[in-house]
C-alpha cells in the first residue's frame, strides 16, 4: 500500500505516512536519486533498509519534493533545499516524515518487548509515573518516551544531550495522544519545553514534537 497517512498538523506543517508493502525494485523504479544517496542505498544492508529509505522518497513526492531536494549535514541531520524543515523515520513496515516551516521532529517504532530490557537506558524521571504492571500498557508507554526522545533529539541534533538525564517527558495519558517535554542540558545551559503528539498505526507507535503547542 502506497500513501498511508497525510495529515495537516497547523498551517505549515505536514506528516505523512507510508504503508511499506512494495519490494525494493518497484520502490527504486521512477525514483530519482542524488549520486551521493544512490551510493549510501547501494553499501545498504538489508532489504528492509533499502525500503525504508526509497519509502521515504515516495514520502517526498507526495509532499511536492524529490530526493534531488534533500540534503544531510555532517550529524546526518536532513534538510531540504527551500529551508523548511523536515524530519524522517522508518521502522520495518511504515517510514513517515514531517515538514513545517518550524522546528519539528518524528519518530515511528514497532512496539516490541525488547524496549522494556532497554528502559533503563532512557527512562529518567519518567520513572516516577511508569507502571510496568500491566507489560501491554508498560510497553506503549515506554514507546511513546522513547519516540519522543528520538523526536526530541532529531530537534535539536545534539550529541550532548542524554535521553536519560537531559530529556523529561511530562506525565501523559495514552488515551489523549498528547503531551509535553521539557530539556535540561547537563553539559550545556541548554533548556526548552516541547510538545509532542503521538497516534498508534497497526503495532507501531508514532511521535511527533513541535516546539508550539499545535
Ligand atoms: C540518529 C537517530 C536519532 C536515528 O534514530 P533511529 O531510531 O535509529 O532511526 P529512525 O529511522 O527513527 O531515524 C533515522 C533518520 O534520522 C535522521 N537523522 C539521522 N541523524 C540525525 C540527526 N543528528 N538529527 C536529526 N535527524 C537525524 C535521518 O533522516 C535518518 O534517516 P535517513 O538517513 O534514512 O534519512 C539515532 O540513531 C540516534 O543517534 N539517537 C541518539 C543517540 C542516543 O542517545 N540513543 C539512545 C540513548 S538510550
């Protein structure tokens, strides 16, 4: 299935979902790509890879863009050409991202067991609202910490910050889809509120930050 999701967020900001049932070749067919990123998509691993990152050039195109208007800095950060911002994210079945004239992050992770082995990698504060009684709602919850950190991260593009002692998420409830965050920099005087939108899609959890409200 091609286009999943496009949803308007605010008057300048867009996010858009791809659906990833196509293989490799009909991804990669009609789809222009810029020699330095046909060289990244050749060393690619695995097929799951190479489909995540041609989706994410369909993502493009339905948004008015084509690879040929996207570029990374050195952090691997992606920009595009007109200055709008964007953010990317793909994970096995779906690859999303989101373009705004502001600041915006994503992130879009299958929900899986393994996030609670890793929880206390990421889990700081947060740790004073978290119920792991119930794993099903355990594992969601930590999915949309967890997606507002990588969105959160993707934001600021700073190696600095630690996901663990750097980033607060707010208490949030799962059925409200929303919520806030602030950052603390421990090695800088860094310090910004965020706000941020989460939607479950099949078993996977998607995250969106912005630094306004909606
Ligand atoms: C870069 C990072 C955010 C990518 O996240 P991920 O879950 O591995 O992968 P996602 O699919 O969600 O995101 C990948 C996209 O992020 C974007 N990205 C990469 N580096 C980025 C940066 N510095 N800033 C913003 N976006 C970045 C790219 O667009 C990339 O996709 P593309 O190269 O195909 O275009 C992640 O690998 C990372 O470095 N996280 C921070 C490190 C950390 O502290 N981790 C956990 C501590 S417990």
């Amino acid at each position: 299935m091609p286009l999943f999701l496009k949803q308007t967020i605010n008057a300048t900001t867009d996010l858009l979902v791809w659906k990833i049932t196509e293989d490799v070749a009909t991804l990669f067919k009609n789809t222009p790509l810029r020699d330095v990123h046909l060289a990244r998509f050749e060393k690619m691993l695995s097929d799951t890879h190479r489909c995540g990152f041609l989706s994410v050039r369909h993502l493009l195109k339905a948004a008015g863009y084509s690879d040929l208007n996207l570029f990374y800095d050195e952090n691997g950060k992606p920009h595009l050409s007109d200055g709008k911002h964007i953010s990317i994210s793909h994970s096995f079945g779906f690859s999303t991202i989101i373009i705004s004239a502001e600041n915006v992050g994503v992130d879009i992770e299958m929900q899986r067991e393994k996030i609670i082995r890793i929880a206390d990698k990421f889990i700081g504060s947060e740790a004073a609202f978290l119920s792991a009684e119930n794993q099903s709602l355990y594992i969601k919850n930590l999915s949309v910490i967890w997606g507002a950190k990588e969105a959160l991260f993707k934001m600021c593009n700073s190696r600095s910050l630690s996901f663990k002692q750097d980033m607060h998420i707010q208490p949030f409830n799962l059925d409200e889809t929303v919520g806030n965050a602030y950052i603390n920099c421990h090695m800088t005087d860094f310090s910004k509120k965020f706000y941020f939108h989460f939607k479950e899609i099949d078993n996977y959890t998607l995250v969106y930050a912005l630094e306004k409200e909606s």
